[in-house]
C-alpha cells in the first residue's frame, strides 16, 4: 500500500486548510452557492436531497486497519454511525453536518486520506480488480499502475476542469473485475507474442444516458509510455469534448461522433508531441510504484493438509461449508483464500457498514490479513490474504456480526445506489426495491440453483447503480410524478461486455419482486444443463421473457 511522503502530506494539509476557510466565508454569506460549488465539488461534497454527501477517496479500494479506525469514528462522531461502499470502491457519508466537514478532512489526513477528486469534472478515482495481487488468474499486478495514474492525476492543473468527469480502470487478470469496457479509459495488462507485458487501451466507455461499451484503440502499448499515452487522450478530450452540454460531455459522445478510426488517429497524432517526452515512465519508476505492493510474510503451508482441515470443518459444520464454497475463493500462495465480505444482508441498504463493523473489520484484518481491507466495485469488502485453517474462526466473528451472508455473486448480493433516498438527481428510490428483492428472494438452496446473477439497481439514468451491465438491471423513472422501474436484461461488465436490452413498459415499485421472479422463472424453463442467466439470455434472446412476462402481467 502506497504511504505519504512529507510532500504529500503537505499538500492534503493545506487543502483542509483551504477549505476550511472556504466554507467558513460560505457560512457567512462571503460567498454565493454558485462561488461555493465548484470549491466543496473539488473536496468531495455534495448537497443531497436531505443532506449534504462527502465522498472519501480509496485509491484502488486499498484500506489498512487504521483508516478502517479512523472511518468508524467519524461516522460515530460526525455522521449516523455507518458509512457506504459506492461502486467506485469509495466511502460514502451521507449525513454529515457542512461546517463539520472541515474536521473530517482533518481527521482523514492524519491517516493519509482526503476526498480530493471524488467529485467534479476531473479524473476520478482509478479503480481495479478486488483481487489484485493474490488472484490466480492474474497476469500482473495492476496496482502499481493505478498508483503511477494516481500520482499523475491527482491536482493535475491541465484536467482539473474537463468537459465532465473522468473514470479510468485498470485490469490484469483474464478475467475482467474491473468493468474496464464500462470506463472512459480502460487499461488491460497483456502479453505480446513474445510474452512480454504491455497494455492495451480501450477508449469510450460509460454508462449513464447514453450506454456505450468503450472501445480497443491500442491493441498493444509499452508500459513506458502508459501516462503520455493517457495524457493524449485526455488531451484530445479536452479540446473537443462538448461543453455546451453536460448530457453530450462525456468521452463515449466524442468517440461516438468522431468515430474510433479517426478519434484513434487524433490520439495518434497528439501522442506524437508527447511519446519519450518527461512523461515517460523509467524502469526505475515503474519499480518504484511495484516497491509499495509487495507480498506480505505468508507462511510455507502445506495446501493439501490445510485443504483436508478444511474440508473435514465443512462436513462438521455445513454452514460454514456453505460459506466457504459460497465467498471464498484460491488464492495464489497455497494455504490461503480471499474471502468476500458480504455486505449485502437482507433488511440492510446494500453497501452500508456501521461504525461497530468498521472496527470489527480493522481487528479482523489484523488478526487474520496482514491489517489490509479492500472495498470492491460490488459494494463488498475484502479480505485478501487469510490463512485457510483460520477461516472457521474468521467465519464465526463475522456471522455474530452480521457479515457472513453465503450469497458473493448471487441474486441478492445486490448492487445498488441510494437512490432517492438520499440522492436529489434520483427519480424514484432505490434500497427499498432492493430490499423487497432480497425478502423475496430469501432461500438460499434457490439462489445457489439460479447460478451466478448479478443485479444491479440505479435510481435515475446517471446509472451509479451500473443497471447497464448487469445481468438484471434496473432504472428508477418518473411517469408523471409517481415511482417507476424499468427492466433490462442481459448486461455484462465482463470482457464479453454487453447493454442491458430493456424488456419493456415499466413496473410500478409493489410488482418488482414479482417481476423479477417471472423473469428467473422464464430463466429456469429455458436453461440449458447449467447455463446461467446470461448464457441463457444470449441464446434465447429477450422475446420469451418480454412474452411471458408481460402475459402474465396482463
């Protein structure tokens, strides 16, 4: 994990300093809403329909034990006692008071954190695959890449103002847990003929109003040149991309209207003043960034014996059976698994945590994963490096807690925005939909017989929810001032990406979880051998379940 140097820390500093200052002249009337905006959006704060909302930055979704202490007292002391996981492996408050803001940005830099371009028309944070570092499918590790990004990105004066916001992602596994398809860049590590690794850049993505799969416009790039690259794009962006308009802002419009050939082409052409420039990343720099991820002491385990230990504790205890197979996965070192802390237990909003399971988790990540807790795109968390033989003790203190739903990657593990709940853009609210969802849909040996199904649930178009890509997806609307939800079936944030087509009229919030179970149900009458929802969607298309569903509903 990346730590501060003096510089750093300086720099965070005097940015709580600067806004301190900044809110206390918006509290006096010394400066007007429109002064103040573009001030609280560059730390992070919005105003929401009840409150104002601080977005915490998780580089990667990297946390130690001790931001996990510092989150839960901030939330005890200066929120409602629990925080939020968001899509973008962030933190979320929702209910902090604006003149306590100031001292919550103090409180996160002296545990090296801060809110800093988690909001506005600048690049966001990097995000990356949960697993990095200890997945099994891992080609390279990408997190010296999103630190490298990072660095770069953070305050940098020429994308501080952009035509909108700007998300980058970065995978290197064979399997995509980064949606980078879904991005404005993604960045995939790959391996030339030879064997050697590089990236291949993809362009364009995005979700919201206008739903775009982004697109490859470098099939194979030197990592040396990985930032001018970025900084090519992002300069092409900047001087084309729409302003006139925030719905036509985003990269996938320009992309779309330019087309990939020529936009691919300008990239070219402004890469030409930039390749071998200052940008230029050095071996020595590319192993800098690697010198801040190195594996932790595991211990020399034997697997086999571990993996009879543990075998024999699930056939003993076959909930605990159950929980293993359901939310932990191998890990490369043998003798340890990553396990899936779910956060989506039924009756809770899919992505919140308490302060008192904060601190749980910091002491978990202590005794048992080298004092590390990664949040995930899913709006779970992580723990990446656990002796398998401590699972069943691990296991125990997490159901007293409430964080042992056996449901990672099914039905009910949910993704979910706050909806209009919280959210002034939404249009219809989100965690109760999700909630009745997951009531409904309360039996495990059912959802462990649906498959693997991911659902997804966003309460306006701007689709924080990522309802696209899911292989559910739902969309809060407003028909003439009353709550609606719109269907789409057979999204992917894989690289077999793919839009949600919409099934059709919308449903009003009572009938989605009947919806839902007419649409499994048409998935299980249609499924082959142990196809799963998507694989089934892709066969048969949307008509048999638009037939059958709105049959019925008739």
């Amino acid at each position: 994990m990346y730590l501060y140097d003096e510089y750093d820390q300086r720099i965070v500093d005097q940015r709580v300093t600067q806004f301190r200052g900044q809110t206390e002249r918006f509290l006096a009337g010394q400066l007007t809403e429109a002064e103040f905006l573009p001030l609280r959006l560059q730390n992070g704060l919005y105003i929401q329909r009840l409150a104002p909302m601080l977005r915490i930055a998780v580089p990667y979704g990297l946390l130690d034990s001790g931001k996990l202490r510092k989150l839960a007292h901030i939330t005890r002391v200066y929120d409602k006692g629990y925080a939020h996981v968001s899509t973008r492996q962030n933190i979320q408050l929702n209910w902090p008071r604006l003149e306590e803001v100031p001292d919550i940005l103090a409180e996160l830099a002296s545990v090296q954190m801060h809110a800093i371009q988690t909001s506005g028309n600048c690049i966001r944070n990097t995000t990356t695959d949960q697993y990095a570092g200890v997945a099994t499918d891992e080609l390279e590790d990408p997190r010296p890449y999103c630190e490298i990004i990072r660095q770069w990105s953070t305050l940098h004066p020429e994308f501080a103002f952009l035509p909108r916001k700007f998300k980058i992602a970065v995978c290197g596994t064979s399997a995509d847990r980064a949606a980078i398809y879904a991005h404005d860049i993604g960045v995939e590590l790959v391996a030339d003929d030879g064997g050697r690794m590089g990236c291949k850049i993809l362009a364009g993505g995005g979700l919201g109003r206008t739903p775009v799969i982004g697109a490859v416009i470098c099939e194979w790039l030197d990592k040396k040149h990985l930032l001018t690259y970025l900084e090519a794009i992002l300069r092409v962006y900047n001087k084309n991309g729409r302003r006139d308009n925030k719905f036509k802002a985003r990269i996938k419009i320009l992309v779309k209207a330019m087309g990939v050939d020529a936009f691919r082409e300008a990239v070219e052409q402004e890469w030409e003043a930039l390749r071998d420039g200052p940008g230029t990343l050095t071996d020595a720099e590319i192993e800098r960034a690697k010198s801040f991820f190195t594996d932790p002491p595991y211990l020399v385990l034997d697997d086999d014996a571990v993996g009879a230990e543990l075998r024999a504790q699930g056939e003993a205890d076959p909930i605990f059976g159950n929980w293993v197979r359901r939310n932990t996965l191998a890990h490369r070192v043998p003798g340890y698994r990553i396990v899936n802390i779910s956060l989506k237990a039924t009756g809770f909003a899919p992505g919140d945590i308490t302060d008192t399971q904060l601190e749980l988790m910091a002491e978990l990540a202590d005794e048992y994963s080298f004092g590390e807790v990664r949040t995930t795109h899913q709006q779970n968390l992580v723990l990446a490096d656990v002796q398998a033989g401590k699972l069943y003790t691990l296991w125990q203190r997490l159901q007293a807690a409430g964080l042992a739903t056996p449901n990672h990657g099914y039905l009910t593990d949910i993704i979910c925005c706050p909806g209009g709940d919280y959210c002034s853009l939404a249009n219809a609210k989100s965690i109760p939909v999700a909630e009745a969802i997951q009531s409904r849909f309360d039996d495990l040996d059912y959802l462990y017989d649906l498959g693997p199904l991911e659902l997804n649930i966003s309460g306006c178009m701007n689709a924080c929810g990522h309802h696209h890509i899911g292989h559910i997806g739902i969309l809060g609307v407003d028909k003439k001032g009353q709550e609606f939800y719109q269907v789409c079936l057979g999204g992917s944030q894989a690289k077999d990406a793919s839009i949600g087509k919409i099934l059709g009229p919308s449903f009003s919030q009572e009938d989605m979880p009947e919806i839902i179970e007419r649409i499994l149900q048409t998935y299980l009458e249609l499924r082959e051998d142990e196809e799963i929802f998507l694989d089934t969607f892709r066969r048969v298309g949307i008509e048999p379940f638009k037939e059958r569903v709105y049959a019925k509903a008739d």
